[in-house]
C-alpha cells in the first residue's frame, strides 16, 4: 500500500509541473482538445436597472407651405405724360400793379393745377411780337399766351406755321381757328358798374377816366364808365383821358392832378403802372379813386372806393383748361359778369356804401338777364 501511494503521488507531481509549464508559455498554441471553460461563481444579485424613459412624443414638423403660385406679372407702369408747357408773352412789365401782372400771378396756378411747365417773356417791344410766338412755339411749348388784344394779328399770322402749338389772346373779340382762340371778357359790363359807384361817391358831379391807349377795348370799358354813371345822373360830366402810355407813373399822377384841380372829386383808371400815378394823384388832393384789374386798397385805403376785377388769373386757368381736358373748340370765348372774372371789389370809404352796394347789384342782375344792355363802343365818343 505504501508503493502505492509514493506511485500515486509521483504521477500527480508530474502532471502538475507539466501543466505549470504549459501555462507559462504565452505563445504556445492550444491543442485540438479544448479544455472545459471554467465555470463562474454565481454572481451577486445586480440592481434592476431603470426603465428607460419613454421618449417624449416629438412636435409635430411644421408643415411646408404649399408653394406659391408665381405671381401674375403686373402690367407696366403707363410712362407719366409730359408736362403740359405753356409759355406767355407780356408787353409790359409783369410787376406793373396790373393788366400784365394779374396775367404773370396766373402762371404758379397753371403750375399746380395742371402740372405745367411755364416760361414767360415781359416788356417786350412791337416789332418782336412775332419772334416771341415763334420762338416759344419753335421750342415746343403746347400753348403760347399773348397777354392783349394785340396779339391777335400775331396769332393769325404764325398759328398756320405752329399746328401742334396753341395760342390764345386775352382781350380780343375775333379770333377763331383750329390752333387758335380770343378769350374776351365783357369787361365794359364791369365798368358800367364802376361808372355806377362813381356817381353815388361824387360830391361835385365831376367825375374823370384815364386809360393808357386808345385801344379798343379800353375805349368800350371807358364809355361804359359814363354810361354807368349817368344811368344814375344824366346831367353827370364825366371827363376821359388816353395817356398814350401804361408804364409812365408821373404822366398818369400829372393826369390826374389836371383832372381834380378843375372839379373832379372821383377818377377812375385803366392805365396799369401809370394808373398808380393816378392813385397818388388822388390820395395827395384829397379825391376819391377807382382801381382797376384786381382790388387795389393796399395802394390807398383810405382813397379806393373800390376797383374794377376783371380776373385774369381765373381766366387764364379755365383757358387753360379747355386745351387740358381736350373740349379746347378755337371759337371765340366771352366771360361776363356771371363769371367770377369780372365784378367790383367791396365798396368802401364812403358813407353810402351800402346803397352803393344795393345800385350795383341789382344793375347787374339787369346786365345778366338782359334788361339793361351796356353797348360795346370800341370809338372814343369824344
């Protein structure tokens, strides 16, 4: 029993250094028999793990738009039309208190009721009347103004030349055609009021006009001065002066002071810039006046009684007016007393006013309907 347990121990002693051995060689190759895995202690009981959160539920994606449909295209803008040009030509001086300037103040209206495009030419001499036309309608202005009666020759002697220009003239009574037209105020319908006024206002029956030229349209507005006048005194002296002149202010004062040293106590003019001198006149010799074009107070407030409006600015615009809206006709055009062109500005100064006030009104509601007629008289009846 001894051999055989010493035998026994041998075997193992063998068997463990050969496996020793073995293991320490790391590059040694395993043999075909692969050894048992060893088994694993039981491991300690693990912690459950935690549930996962659920994941939150996503936002909804926001939805594309749907693709827009192209846009129709816009039509083109209509190119703006071309500003209306409109040029003036003026004889005198376009600061003269009258005729001339009551025509110049109608440009910056033209410019903003129309859009226009507005040039001018003052003081310009006879013999350079048709250059002015031509040189304005050569320029391509569509309407040419020619500040007078004078200017209807010229018109009829160069719109032929000018078809796509159009001229008017102011203060003529005979002039047509198809690139043409006189534009008349009845201003002698005015004037007879006037005539009127200075008759309530005299104190010695003496009354006096003065006018520049012998033109006429003056002449017809001076006769019907007296006219007016002596429908309120038949036996009324009415004395009436042509100066030869619009523009000399001393000749129009000299005038005038001639008048009221023989017994004129009220003059009436129609002498633009000299008519000026005729208001100094006045006020320095103690008599009354009356104006003439627009309303002339701030002259001398204390010397108008009123002044003759004959509106050259709202006669220029409805002009104007008639070429802008196309029912421009070339027939000859008349503005009377129903217009706002023409009438009297506020009676003042004088005690009687408002019977003054009364006598023109109803003379002329009696010129509008017709039941009393003021004659055009274009000759000096003395």
């Amino acid at each position: 029993m001894t051999k055989k347990l010493w035998g026994l121990l041998a075997v193992l002693t063998a068997t463990a250094m050969l496996a020793a051995s073995c293991g320490d060689d790391d590059t040694a190759t395993t043999s075909g028999q692969e050894e048992p895995a060893p088994t694993a202690a039981p491991a300690a009981d693990a912690p459950e793990p935690d549930p996962e959160p659920e994941p939150e539920p996503a936002e909804p994606a926001a939805e594309e738009p749907e693709p827009e449909e192209p846009a129709a295209e816009e039509p083109a803008a209509e190119e703006p039309a071309d500003a209306l040009r409109i040029a003036m030509v003026l004889p005198g001086s376009a600061n003269d208190k009258g005729f001339n300037q009551l025509a110049f103040e109608s440009l910056p209206l033209l410019e903003a009721e129309f859009g226009a495009e507005t040039a001018y030419v003052e003081s310009t001499p006879v013999n350079e009347y048709v250059q002015a036309f031509e040189d304005f309608a050569s320029d391509g202005y569509d309407i040419v103004i020619g500040q007078g009666f004078q200017f209807g020759e010229i018109a009829l002697e160069v719109a032929p030349n000018f078809p796509d220009t159009i001229f008017l003239v102011p203060n003529t009574t005979n002039l047509s055609g198809p690139n043409m037209q006189g534009i008349q105020p009845a201003s002698h319908h005015a004037a007879y009021l006037a005539g009127i006024a200075a008759a309530m206002s005299t104190e010695s029956n003496q009354i006096g006009g003065i006018a520049g030229h012998a033109f006429p349209i003056i002449v017809a507005q001076m006769e019907a001065f007296a006219l007016g006048a002596q429908s309120v005194n038949p036996d009324m002296d009415v004395t009436i002066t042509y100066l030869g002149t619009f523009d000399d202010v001393e000749a129009g004062k000299e005038t005038a002071r001639a008048m009221i040293s023989s017994g004129v106590d009220v003059v009436y003019h129609i002498a633009d810039a000299a008519g000026i001198g005729v208001i100094q006149a006045a006020r320095e010799e103690g008599a009354l006046a009356i104006g003439w074009g627009g309303d002339q107070t701030e002259l001398a407030p204390e010397t108008l009684i009123t002044s003759q409006i004959v509106n050259q600015t709202v006669l220029m615009v409805e002009s104007v007016r008639a070429v802008a809206d196309g029912s421009f006709d070339g027939q000859q055009r008349l503005m009377g007393l129903s217009t706002p062109v023409l009438g009297l500005a506020p009676i003042r100064v004088v005690d009687n006013a408002a019977e003054i006030e009364a006598a023109v009104a109803d003379a002329k509601a009696g010129i509008i309907d017709g039941s009393i007629e003021v004659p055009f008289i274009a000759e000096p009846s003395s």
